[in-house]
C-alpha cells in the first residue's frame, strides 16, 4: 500500500535561511530517492488570504508519497536527518488517501482504494495553479472562505501550504472525521459561494482536492506560529 507522509517543522529565526538551503538542496536527494513515486518541498502560511504576506517562515514541509514498507527506512535518512538537526519541533502525518479529484502539476499523484473503510480522523489537501491574470480575484474571493474554515465545527487543524509564494497555494486540513468535512464542502455558503464562481471564473490551471485516513499522527507543531 502506497501512504502519503507529511512532515511540518518549525525553525527559530536564526534557522530561516538553513530551512531555505534545504527546500533547494533536498529536491535532487528526493527525486533519486527509489522509493519516493511523488514529492513537494512546501513553504506555509496561515492561508488566510492566500498572497505573500501569509507567508510563514518559521514552519516549513514535505510531502512523499512512498511504499508502507519503506516509511520508516525515509523517516531514519538523511534528508529528514537534516531537518532534524536545527528544527524546533516536528509533527509527522501518516495518511491514506480515501477520495482524489484533480492533478497535481499534472499528476494524480494518489490512489485510493475503493474498498477502504475509514471512521476516524481526516486529512484533507486542497491545492491550485492559479492562472496568473487571475490571481487578483482569487484573493479577493478567499477570505470569507477561511474565516469560515476556522470556524467550522470538527476543523482541528488548517495550514496554508504553497510551492511558491504566488500562484501555487493550498490548504491541509486535519478534521475529527468525515461528517464535519462534508459538511463544510457541502453546506457552508461562503465555500459553496467560491465553488460556484470557481467554474464561472476558470482560475485554476489545475487543481486537487484530496480526502485522507490520518492513520497517525506524531509530534506537534506550535499553535500561533
């Protein structure tokens, strides 16, 4: 079985610039690495409005997708060895993916089983190419959508992620289960709002929503960072 490993960890001021050498120096390591089929260096935010200004340079993260088998062989290499040296903390998501829709630069980088039952905690990843002309309205549309996020009953967690500080934006989001997170998709206005001028507006060169299992969850990252 193919998992998805999400890693956050959060650095000191003074580590900024050791957490940007490695988003560069980590991407030939990964892309070597034989039993990583997908990969993405992300930078955070706090997603609120989805421009640079969200931008947080204290927390930074990697996404695999990779063989069970070989979890805990990546977890013990060096590239997250690397990280380990300097970060603060590290909180590590093992997912399965439950539902996909959408690419990802192109690629459907996970697969789920329709045979799989999950009832606990969720993961969801939401992540666009905006078109670049189009970026002015997709801020402008965005706020009333994350303010609603934050307080949706059953959200336990949600991090702004992106590749690139324009352009490339996204969301993951930790729910207590499934029910909340349908409810949010589904029934929120404001969401529903952006779903519809999202196919009026054609923002997105590609996008991905992504439902996951978290299958467990290790460490922590500070609240309010």
């Amino acid at each position: 079985m193919t998992l998805t490993i999400v890693y956050f960890f959060d650095v000191k001021r003074a580590d900024i610039f050791k957490a940007i050498r490695h988003m560069q120096s980590d991407r030939g390591p990964l892309k070597r690495y034989p039993d990583v089929e997908f990969f993405k260096l992300l930078g955070t935010g706090t997603g609120e409005t989805f421009t640079p200004r969200d931008a947080n340079m204290y927390r930074w993260g990697i996404l695999v997708t990779i063989n069970e088998s070989k979890v805990d062989e990546f977890d013990k290499g060096s590239i997250i060895a690397g990280w380990r040296k300097f970060a603060q903390n590290e909180m590590r998501l093992t997912l399965a993916p439950i539902a996909v829709h959408g690419t990802w630069s192109g690629k459907q980088p996970f697969h789920s089983d329709p045979n799989f039952q999950w009832d606990g905690p969720v993961v969801a990843i939401t992540r666009a190419s905006i078109k670049w002309r189009k970026n002015l309205l997709f801020w402008r549309a965005t706020p009333p959508v994350i303010l609603s996020l934050r307080k949706s009953p059953g959200l336990e967690l949600a991090i702004g992620i992106g590749e690139a500080p324009i352009g490339l934006q996204g969301t993951l989001s930790i729910w207590s289960d499934a029910a909340s997170i349908r409810n949010f998709a589904y029934k929120d206005q404001a969401h529903s709002a952006v779903i519809s001028e999202t196919a009026k507006q054609g923002w997105y060169k590609d996008e991905l929503f992504a439902r996951f299992a978290l299958i467990q969850k290790r460490g922590s990252i500070s609240e309010g960072l």
